[in-house]
C-alpha cells in the first residue's frame, strides 16, 4: 500500500505477519507501521472521549469497543485512533490481533508472542512498548469483565 493510497481496512494478522517478515530493514518496518494505521476505520470525533481513552500511553490513544452477540459467544469490535502515527499503527496491529474475536479468545490470545515474532520489543522506545501493553491490557480487561 503506498503513501497515496486511500484508507481501506487494516489487513488479517497473518497477513500482516507475513509483510513483516518480507521486510527486512525496521526503516520499512515503521512505514508499514504507519501504514496500518492510515488503514484504520476512522473514530467517530464523539468517540475521542475520556471513556475510550487508554491510560499508560504517552501518547493519545483511543479505543472504543462494540459487543456483538454470536451464537458461539460475545464477539468484540475494535476501532481505535491516536494522534501519533506509528502509535495510530500499533493500535490497527492489536485491532488485528483482538477485533471479531470472543471474549474468551481474547483472554486467551498471548499478544506478547506476536510482539516478539515481529521482533517489536527490541525496536520500540520503552514508551510506545508500555503503551502498547495498555492497550492489550484494556482489550483483555474488557473482555474478561464481558465474560464474567
């Protein structure tokens, strides 16, 4: 997807995964990055509110979640935003971990291991890293808190 491209959807993990492995250099890495985030749904203004802001990030960040009833469980949507490019990307890399997935996938889901096979914990500021375990944190509480 190229800097002129229009927004679309963010792409499933596997094959987000499968890009990140065909990039070898982390310069490109962080422009997919940020490529992911230019793909998100956009967040409704109403939405960038105190109720889904994620606290523990130095940047803004916001998540908003839908339940969805299914016939195997409560399904949870994401959509999320932040004013910080590559953050904005790390928010469509957890959507694509979390988003669609039962409350009891979720709580399931080890969102580290994917951090690690994509070799992020050694190439994000100790910053964007904690911000993204807010934001994994949030997703799991919520969803745990929806399964009970």
């Amino acid at each position: 997807m190229s800097a002129m491209t229009a927004p679309e959807t963010v792409p499933a993990l596997a094959q987000i995964l499968e890009d990140f492995a065909f990039l070898d250099d982390w310069e490109d890495r962080y422009r997919y990055l940020i490529e992911l985030g230019r793909a998100l749904e956009p967040l409704p203004e109403e939405a960038h509110n105190e109720a889904n802001r994620v606290h523990g990030c130095a940047s803004q960040v916001w998540l908003q979640t839908r339940l969805r009833p299914e016939a195997d469980g409560t399904h949870i949507d994401l959509v999320g935003d932040s004013d910080a490019l590559i953050v904005r990307g790390l928010v469509a890399l957890a959507i694509a971990i979390f988003s669609g997935r039962t409350t009891a996938e979720i709580v399931a889901t080890d969102a580290e291991a994917v951090f690690a096979q994509l070799g992020l914990r050694e190439h994000l500021t100790a910053q964007r890293s904690n911000g993204l375990r807010s934001m994994v944190k949030r997703i799991k509480d919520e969803a745990a808190a929806v399964a009970t």
